[in-house]
C-alpha cells in the first residue's frame, strides 16, 4: 500500500468526528446605546475574505451563512438554561424518521489513553448535545501499520445508557470526508446482498434513510478521482438502516450506520464496531466485495 494512501487515512482519521451538534447564535450583545437595540440602524461585520452572495437561496459560503444567523430569526432558541425556547417558530414537532441525537459533539470533555503505539482510547460525555447531555461514551482508535489493513481504521464506541430509555435512533459514530461535493456517491449492497446499490449523496440534503441494506458496509466515494472509503459495520445484536447525509455546515459529507431504537429505547450499554478502510482505484472499485483486509 502506497505512503501516499496511508498519509490520507491519517489526515482523514483526524477529520472524524461524531456528530457536531451546535446551538444557534444570535443572542443578544453591547452595543454604544447602552445595551439597546436601534431599529433601523446599520450592523457592520468585518470579513477578511469575500462573501459571494446576500441571496440565502444561492449563499454557499460559510461568511455568508455567518451574515444570515445575525440576519434573519431562528425557529427556535437556546435560553440561558440551555432549553429550546420558541423564537420564529411557536410550536413544533419531530417525526419518527429523524429521531436521532448526538452523543459526542460540541461540549464534549473527557479523557483520552494510550492503547499501545497502534491506539487511543478516549472517554468522553457531552454536555452541549440536545438530549444527550451527561451519557457517558467510550471510544477507542486503533490503527495498522503494514499489510492489507494499512489503510484501515479500527473504531469501537461503548455507550452506556444507564436505566434511563433512550428513545431515539442513534448514529454512533459519523466518519466525514472533505468535500462533500466531491465524494458524491454511497454505494452499498441491497438487502440480500445480492446487487449494488448507489445512493446521491446531494439527494438527501436533511438525511435519508435506507432500509434496501444488509448492514454490512458501505463507501462514500468520489466518481471523478475513484478516491473513497469502505465503512464496514460490525455484526451485532442492535437493528440498523443506512442513513445518507450531506451536512452543508461543514460542507462534509455524514452518512453513517443508525442504529435502530428497540421497544422502549435503549438502555444499559451499547456496543458499536465499524472499520474506515480507504481506497483508490489501484486498491477497488465498487463492487459487491470489500478488498483485502477491510
């Protein structure tokens, strides 16, 4: 395997991320009138690079999406008590095929060891994740240094739930590549694992969830360069979907294994186990087989 591909799998290795779950800015700050607001008046935001366009249906830039948080109003807040409080919006309500959350993201804290020269192992809890706040995460990394699986990343996430029902379906872990555009496809055997499948990524904007999967794996790949990664998921006990996602956030892309609430929601511990191995065309092409050691 070429040092090329392995300096990829590292620099893609620290990309990774969990969900990066955020709460909205736009609360309120100083200004020169003793702290009220002028109506009519001018905002200024300085920039030291370009926004493309003031036209929220066409902005693709991240200054500008900047420029529309102070622009326009949210649905919804976070107050000072960090609960969800109306702003636009007055009321709302979820539906059943995007009852996820986010265990590891903005505000997480923990504690990392060594697993060796080939490891890490970090536990971690969130504290800034809508409905997740304080569940207890442990994750290890290991990786390889020769053979097949040189371009293979090991990741094992335990999540422990307690007593308390989780009542949600859970991605446990979200691997990213950069950018989303160009890693445009996911593909992945149908449910009798008898045919591949390829999915649009920029299809599901807000996530879709694909049940035509036999849990396997899949690839996040780019059609151009034949550039990509296998996520190979770890037979267990738990039902799961494939969800395909594009996060315009990050401009990254975030399909990921969901893991399927059972009756009653999860409780006690989960154990998740996926492989990242990374490719080019000299390694696989899509096909119904994984290469060697992935």
């Amino acid at each position: 395997m070429s040092g090329r591909l392995r300096m990829v799998a590292g620099l893609v290795a620290v990309a990774m991320v969990g969900v990066a779950c955020s709460s909205g800015g736009g609360g309120s700050s100083n200004n020169n009138n003793g702290g009220n607001v002028t109506k009519g008046g001018t905002l200024r935001i300085g920039t030291s690079s370009t926004i493309d366009t003031l036209n929220p249906f066409t902005a693709f830039q991240a200054n500008a999406i900047l420029v529309f948080l102070y622009e326009y109003p949210y649905l919804a807040q976070y107050d000072n008590k960090n609960e969800i409080v109306p702003e636009f919006a007055t009321s709302w309500d979820t539906s059943s095929d995007a009852n996820f959350r986010a265990l590891v993201g903005w505000g997480s804290t923990g504690t990392w060891d060594s697993l060796g020269p080939n490891g890490a192992a970090i536990a971690s809890a969130a504290s800034g994740c809508y409905g997740t706040s304080g569940i207890p995460v442990h994750t290890s990394y290991q990786f390889f240094d020769d053979g097949n699986e040189v371009n293979r990343i090991l990741v094992r996430r335990r999540i422990s739930f307690g007593t308390t029902p989780f009542g949600y379906d859970l991605r446990a872990y979200i691997p990213r590549l950069y950018p989303r555009d160009q890693y445009s496809l996911v593909t992945h055997p149908n449910a009798a694992g008898t045919d591949l499948v390829t999915e649009i990524g920029n299809d599901c904007e807000f996530g879709c969830e694909v049940t035509n999967w036999n849990g396997t794996w899949f690839a996040v790949h780019d059609p151009v360069s034949g550039h990509g990664m296998i996520v190979r998921h770890a037979s267990s006990s738990n039902p799961v979907a494939l969800w395909v996602d594009m996060d315009g956030g990050s401009q990254t892309t975030a399909s990921g294994v969901l893991l399927l609430q059972p009756p009653g929601g999860f409780t006690g511990t989960v154990v998740e186990t996926e492989s990242f191995c990374f490719y080019d065309s000299s390694i696989w092409t899509p096909g119904l087989t994984p290469p060697a050691g992935c």
